[in-house]
C-alpha cells in the first residue's frame, strides 16, 4: 500500500511538473504534448486522474493550476526512464 502511495505522489510531482513546463511555453507545438504522452506509455504509465477547471485548492494560498494529470507507473525505474530527456 506505501508502495502504491509512493507511486501516485511521484505521479503527482511529475505530472505538475510537466504541466507547469508546458504552461510555461505558451508556443509549444500540440506535438509536444504527443510526445510527452507516448512517452509515459511506453514506460508503463498510466492516467488514473485529471482533467480541466477541476483542481481544487484545500488549505493553500496558492491558486491550482487550470489543469492536473496524475500518472501511475508500475515502478521508480519505469517512471525515471519515461521523464529522461
């Protein structure tokens, strides 16, 4: 069960990470975004969660992101050679 749990959070981090990469490159091709996906499965992710205008800030200042995507891997290693660039 931690196991599992370590993996959804690295999801999380991962998946916020990448989101925030992106939003930051406003110009960035749709492409990308293809990549970034094919990517993730071909190293064994999986999207169990998220979508658009449904993050929810509980307890923080800071406003959420518009959008979220949260990955499961089926371990560190896969999720470590999916982000290798």
């Amino acid at each position: 069960m931690l196991k599992s749990a370590l993996l959804v959070t690295t999801g999380i981090v991962i998946g916020a990470g990448a989101i925030s990469a992106l939003n930051a490159q406003s110009s960035t091709p749709a492409s990308g975004v293809d990549k970034v996906r094919d990517a993730i499965k071909a190293n064994g992710g999986k999207l169990i969660a998220g979508g658009y205008n449904k993050a929810v800030a509980i307890d923080s200042d800071v406003q959420p992101t518009n959008r979220f995507l949260i990955f499961m891997y089926p371990n560190k290693e896969a999720s470590d050679k999916a982000w290798e660039h």
